[in-house]
C-alpha cells in the first residue's frame, strides 16, 4: 500500500505538472493575442477604442489566470509532498516491523538452542561420560546417545561433551567429525561455560566459523555438566551445541514474502552487536563486511539515502528468557524509480570489515 500511494503522489505531481504547463503556454498565447490586439487598436484610433477595451478585459483575465496557475502549481506541489512524506512514513514502518519480525523469529530459534543445551547437559549418558571420562566405552555410549538426539534435531551440525579439562569425550557425529581426545579448552565458550553459576546458565559465541566442523559458520551455545545432572552440582564437564547457522540464518532472510520485483531490489539481513553481516538474503558479504548503519533511534527506525534507497532496521526484543544478543534485523530496498531493477544487484551498503 505505502508503494502503491507513492506511485500515486509521482503520478499525480507529473500529471498536474503537464496540465498546469499547458495551461501556461494557452495564457502566454492569450496575453500575446491580446497585446497585438492592443496595438492594432491603437493604430485604428477612435474606430478601435471599443476594441481596445475588449483587448484590455482580455489581457487582465490573462493576468488573472496565470496567478490562479501559479497558486494551483503551489497546492499540487504541496499536496504531492504530503502524500509523498505520508507514503514513506508508512513504507518505513512497515520496513522496521519486518525488521523486528526477522530477528525476533532467529531469536525465537535461538531461544530454543539455549534451553537444548542446558537440557540434554541434564541427560543422563551426558553426566555419565562426565562422571567416567576415562571410559571408552561410556564415550561410545554416549556418543550414539548424542547421534539420536541429532536425528530429530536436524538443525545442529553436533554435539560435543567435554571433561573440565577441555577435552573432548564424546560427540553426536563421530563418523564424520574425529574429535575425541582433541583439545578445546582454549575456546571462550567453553571457559565461560565452566563459569556457569547453576544449570540455568549457559555460555553463548558470536557466530563463527569452526575448523573442527569444516570450518562451517555456527552459533554455538554451551553450558555445564554438574554432577548428578543437578542444577547446584558440582561441575564435571562442557556441553556444547552447534547451530547449523548458514543453512538456518539462510531461511530466515529468506521468509519474507516479497515479489519478485520487489526481491529483486531488496536485501534482508541480519547484523550483530558489532553491525557485521552475520546472514544476508543474498549470500554477500557474512562474516566479512559491516553495515554503515545511520542509528538515531535504538530500537527501530528507518531513512532515505540520496538515491532514495529505503534502508530499515530494528533491535532484537529478546524472546522469553532469552536477551537476545544486540543484533538488529534490517532490510535495504532500492527505489523503484531509478535503473531497471532487474538489471542491477540489491545495494550493498557495507564495506568490508
């Protein structure tokens, strides 16, 4: 709808603009007309006094039109500006909500990961390989443990169980990433997940890309192994989650539904605390460029740049327990009314970090 207005505010104003023209062309051609008329009763004497006079109302109402012109080309210009203003008021809004909804559904998603870890940190074969670190086979349990938990939680790459040590001593996919026995305790997640105070804490990453899952960005969360699985107990171990973040972060972009006009001067994206591109609907520039991003309300809001360019963007509300992480949802639109869409890429609007 906010589109649909400002088409008609551009339609308008050119309409009027074409009208009023023609209208000021017909009062030049009459002021002329009556101007020669003018002369050629002059020239006539007393036979051409009468005419004159008709010359004369001619050219006043001449006169007359042509400031009701400029008055009418006011009123458009001011009426066409209002409505313009309106319609992007409401485009923006409308691009700040979206904004919101986008990072408020990863944050939704990412609500359930930190319950996830601090729940199978809880399971049973999870306290047990930490309570029996040295046992194979408690190891070989688990892991298989782990791996049918993975079956139904398709949205990790895996799960890792780690002793105080920061070794690691079972994983949910050991036939495809060897980790057993290798050394993590140099991560910050895992050090700030042993600094866990009970078992409602957890530890969380900015997302990254992780060299022991073939180098895959993921968002990892993670939290405290306590004796007994209790939320007081002594702690034994790490457990961490791995969020699948590129093909996940992937659909999120990407549930907007636009058409495909619109799609195709449109980027969706997610940025962090930090404003570096974290998810894009396009593909460009994760994990290696920054937003410019012109801030002036904190939580939401949005401008024009001078190509006219709509850039919107909102900060995560959190959801439920979970604070969220800083990061804001924003989306860029290039205006319609410059090159042909379809022949141009969505704007960037970043550099590389």
């Amino acid at each position: 709808m906010p589109e649909r207005i400002l088409q008609v505010a551009t339609d308008m104003s050119q309409l009027a603009n074409e009208k009023i023209t023609e209208i000021k062309g017909v009062t030049r051609a009459t002021r002329t007309l009556a101007l020669n008329a003018l002369i050629e009763a002059a020239r006539a004497g007393e036979v051409g006094r009468g005419f004159g006079v008709v010359a004369n109302e001619v050219k006043e109402i001449s006169q007359r039109v042509t400031v009701i012109t400029e008055e009418l080309e006011q009123m458009f210009d001011r009426l066409a500006l209002d409505l313009e203003r309106t319609a992007q008021t409401a485009r923006g809004d409308r691009f700040s909500d979206l904004s919101r909804y986008i990072v408020e559904l990863m944050d939704r998603n990412l609500y359930e990961r930190s319950c996830d870890v601090r729940w199978w940190a809880t399971d049973a074969a999870v306290v047990d390989v930490c309570e029996n670190s040295g046992n194979a086979d408690v190891g070989v349990q688990t892991s298989q443990r782990l791996g049918i938990i993975l079956d139904s939680y398709t949205v990790y790459l895996d799960l890792w169980v780690a002793d105080c040590n920061g070794r690691i001593i079972a994983n949910g996919r050991p036939d495809k990433y060897r980790l057993v026995g290798t050394d993590i305790s140099q991560m910050p997640w895992f050090r700030d997940a042993m600094r866990c105070r009970d078992g409602g804490e957890y530890a969380v990453a900015d997302i990254a890309r992780n060299e022991l899952l073939d180098n895959a960005a993921t968002a990892t969360y993670a939290t405290a192994v306590r004796r007994g699985g209790q939320a007081k107990g002594e702690v034994i171990g790490v457990m961490g989650v791995f969020f699948d973040w590129e093909n996940q972060a992937t659909m999120v972009v990407g549930a907007l539904n636009f058409n495909d006009e619109e799609r195709s001067r449109t980027r969706v994206m997610l940025i962090d605390s930090k404003n570096r591109i974290i998810a894009a609907s396009d593909g460009q520039g994760v994990l290696s460029e920054q937003m410019k991003l012109e801030v002036k309300n904190p939580k939401r809001g949005s401008y024009l740049l001078a190509d006219g360019t709509l850039v919107a963007y909102a900060l995560t509300p959190g959801y439920e327990t979970y604070q969220g992480l800083g990061w804001r949802g924003v989306i860029v639109q290039q205006s319609r009314n410059g090159s042909k869409a379809a022949d141009k890429p969505a704007p960037k609007l970043a550099v590389a970090s």
